[in-house]
C-alpha cells in the first residue's frame, strides 16, 4: 500500500478491502438479475459518490438494463442533511413503466434518498428500489429501508470506494474510517 501512503496518512484503518467489496458486488448483482429478470431495470446512480459502485454493480448484472445518474445537494448546513434537495441534475429519459433501481454509496440519515425516492416515484415508474453499499442504520432520521445493501457499516466517516471527503479519497480502492483530525481541525 506504499505508493497510497499520502492518502492513507488521513485514514485510521481499513474498514472494507478491495476484495471484499468485490465480492459483495458480485452477490447484490446476481440477486438484482434474479430479482429483476423480465423487467424493465434502469439504475439510477446519485452523483458522485456511487460511480465507483455503480460501475462495478452494472458489470455484475446479467440482464438487460440501463443506467442514468442524478446529481443532487441539500440545502443548509453542509456537513448535516436537511432533507431539502436540490436536483442539480435530472435523468435524461422518462421512468414511466421502468423498474427503478436507485443506486447510492451510503446511506446515511435517509432524508436525501427519502426525497429522492418520494419525487421519482411521482414519475410513474412500475416499481422503485434502492441499492446501496453502504448502510449507517443507527443515524437513520426517516423510515427508510434500502432494498439491497452492500454492508452495514457503523458510525464513522467513511472515505473511499467513491465516498468521499471535501471531494477527496474517492480514489481509494477499498472504504476507510477517516481519521477524526483530518476534518475536527
Ligand atoms: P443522508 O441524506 O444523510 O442519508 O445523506 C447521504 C449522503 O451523505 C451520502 O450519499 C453521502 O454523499 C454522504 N455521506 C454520509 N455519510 C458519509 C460518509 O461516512 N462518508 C462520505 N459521505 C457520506
Ligand atoms: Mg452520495
């Protein structure tokens, strides 16, 4: 891991490597193919942090399906969720009769996805799902329920894997616990 050393001084230790993930994305992907066989599956992946995740997850997918992304922020103070988001980039196609998959990096308090998931669902698709790799449950604020997850992981700032920090650690192959002195400076 030398050549990552000036990323992994920020991090306290490795939560989940790169093989793991792998494997689980293996196993949430041939449950989204079972599942899903004979609809109409399009992932919609939440901008930036679930590319990494998603681009992984589509690859282990065996039926036919098709991907879109969103980008969203919430209103208010950065570092907590307000509930109120802000699409700043809509999916390019309509979700009328589409079985919809969202697909995040983590779920965290559940108000994003909580909106999200309240506003596509508005759109008439024929079903409407989430997969996330990530799961915080005991943060949750809404009664949120993901309908595949990656790992229950517990309450720590996560980096990596496409998580990241002020736009950092996305990189990073596998998810680490940020060191708590990197952002209580
Ligand atoms: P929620 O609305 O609180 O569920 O916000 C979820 C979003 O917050 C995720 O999509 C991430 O972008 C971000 N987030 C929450 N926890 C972490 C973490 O541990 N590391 C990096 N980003 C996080
Ligand atoms: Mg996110």
């Amino acid at each position: 891991m030398d050549k990552w050393n000036g990323i992994m001084q920020d991090v306290e230790r490795m939560l989940l490597t790169k093989e793991e993930i792998a494997d689980k994305v293996t196993q949430v992907g041939e449950a989204i193919s079972r599942d899903y066989a004979g609809k109409n599956l399009l992932l919609i992946g939440v901008l930036k942090g679930s590319v990494v995740f998603m681009a992984d997850l589509m690859r282990a997918i065996t039926i036919p399906m098709g991907i879109e992304f969103m980008a969203v922020s919430s209103y208010g103070n950065s570092s907590q969720s307000s509930g109120v988001v802000k699409i700043e980039k809509d999916v390019d196609t309509d979700l009328a009769g589409k079985d919809v998959l969202i697909v995040e990096d983590i779920l965290d308090t559940g108000m994003t996805l909580s909106y999200l998931k309240t506003l596509l669902n508005g759109r008439g698709p024929a079903s409407i799902g989430i997969v996330t790799l990530c799961d915080k449950p005991s943060r949750r604020l809404v009664d949120i329920q993901p309908d595949y997850v990656g790992f229950e992981v517990p309450d720590e700032f996560l980096v990596g894997y496409g998580l990241d920090y002020a736009e950092h650690y996305r990189n990073l192959p596998g998810v680490g616990i940020l060191k708590r002195s990197v952002y209580e400076k």
